[in-house]
C-alpha cells in the first residue's frame, strides 16, 4: 500500500462505513482516477445518510490521499490511488459447496452493454465491444449466500437466452454454444456490502463479504467469461489441504494437487 494511504477513519459509525465503501471502490479500479465522484446531495442519497456524514467520509478520503477537491470542479480520485497487493499463486483452491444440484439461482438482471473498463481491460476487448451482463443471487436451501455478476461476449452469449440463464449453469451454456474452456485465473479478497448487494443477500450494508473475481478462457486464452462473485462468509467458506516440504530451513508449506471436482461455475 501506497505510504500516504493510511488507516484512519472518520468518526461515526455511518461515516465511516460511507468512507470503507467508497475506499473499496477505489482501491478496486471501480472508481478509475480521475473520475470525478457524486455530489454530496446524490451521495447523501445513494448511502441513505446525511450531507454532514457525507462530509465527514470525504474529508477522511481527501486526508488519505485518495481523492482531490477543488471550489468549482468538484471531487475527482486522484492519479495513482490503486494500491498494489502481493499475489498468491495457488494451486488449489477448492470451493467447498455440497449437492451443487439444490443450489437454485435467482436472475436479478440480464442486459448487453459496454462493461465497466476494468472488466474490459481484464478481457482484453475492444472499447466498444458489448457483453452479456448478468446478475444472480445464489441460494442454499432457500437462503442467499453468493452474489454473482458475470460478463460473457456478445457474440458467444446469443447463444442462450434468458429463461436458459435462469434455469441452467452458465458453464454448461457456454460449452453449449461451442466454447472449450481450458483455463482460469482467480483472486479472492474482502470487500464491505453495497446497499444493492446487502438487500439482495439478506444482510446490513457495509458487512464484510468475501470477493472472487475469476476470468475463464477458452483453448485459444479468449476471456469468454469474467465473474465476479461475493459471498456471505458466514455461508460459505474456501478450503485448502496443505503438506510440509523441504529440509533445514527451507522446510515450508505447500498446497496439495490432486484430481478434484471444481465447482460448478455461478
């Protein structure tokens, strides 16, 4: 993390979780620097909070080096703002989901747009190249635990349709519109519920949720697909099976390989 990002917070529990939400998005690429961020009004409206409350977490991300206001030309996130993050290659990361065949999901919104850059820049697309974009919550036995948007091409995505997406695993239409997946790529992080994603999960805004974003590609390395999943850690967890190697002080810990069932893709 960059130095003058630092970690403290403003006062007020709703301040602060104002400031957490608007920091993850930035740390995140969602709010790209130089965007320039809502008024205090619109703000103060989409966080269901105060103007002062508002002021409160700006001032907060301005004295973190975060964002830039100026009289006049509002607030804008500054150059530089991402962070970078150490990145663990590991090679196997099972999710720990049983009988995926009760998993229903429910099809919160289908649409073909232009993606977010940071989607587009992960999958490497033209810039006015369009996707499917979809938005589902997972269920366990009639509760929410995962909160999945997926982006595939327009071109592979008319392939179905959106009762099939509603009905059958994307994986599957996928394969049944021609595609051969043969690689992925993962990360998993934490992130703070949004006020759309807590509604739909069943759970406050601003609790911690455990991120995925995955992008999975066909035998010619095409992105055919970017997800980006959030989960309810109090429902869902990620296990690992580990093995000691090596001698003296080299000995150290590595993750077991071995013949395993992926899970079903969201």
């Amino acid at each position: 993390m960059r130095e003058h990002v630092r970690t403290s917070l403003p006062e007020g529990g709703k301040a602060r979780r104002v400031y957490l939400l608007l920091r993850d998005d930035i740390l995140s690429g969602f709010r790209a620097p130089g965007d320039r961020l809502p008024g205090e009004n619109r703000l103060a409206e989409e966080f269901d909070v105060s103007r002062v409350t508002i002021r409160r977490a700006l001032d907060a991300l301005e004295a973190n080096g975060l964002i830039e206001r100026r009289a006049g030309h509002g607030t804008r996130i500054v150059e530089g703002a991402q962070t970078r993050t150490m990145a663990a290659d590991v090679a196997s990361l099972i999710p720990q989901i049983v009988e995926l065949g009760r998993h229903s999901a429910r099809l919160l919104s289908f649409s073909y747009e232009v993606p977010p850059a940071p989607v587009a820049k992960a999958m490497a697309l033209p810039e006015t190249a369009r996707v499917q974009t979809a938005v589902r919550v997972r269920l366990a036995d009639g509760e929410p635990f995962s909160h999945l948007t997926t982006h595939v091409p327009e071109d592979i995505a008319r392939h179905y349709s959106e009762a099939d997406l509603a009905s059958t695993p994307l994986y599957q239409l996928l394969e049944r519109s021609g595609v051969t997946i043969t690689s992925a790529h993962q990360e998993v992080s934490a992130t703070l519920a949004s006020p759309d994603v807590a509604e739909a999960l069943d759970v406050s805004t601003g609790t911690a949720l455990m991120a995925l974003r995955r992008i999975v590609r066909d035998e010619g390395d095409r992105a055919v697909e970017y997800l980006s999943a959030l989960y309810r850690p109090d429902r869902f967890k990620l296990e690992m099976s580990l093995t000691r190697v090596g001698t003296g002080g080299a000995r150290h810990w590595e993750p077991v390989v071995g013949d395993t069932t992926p899970e079903e893709s969201p």
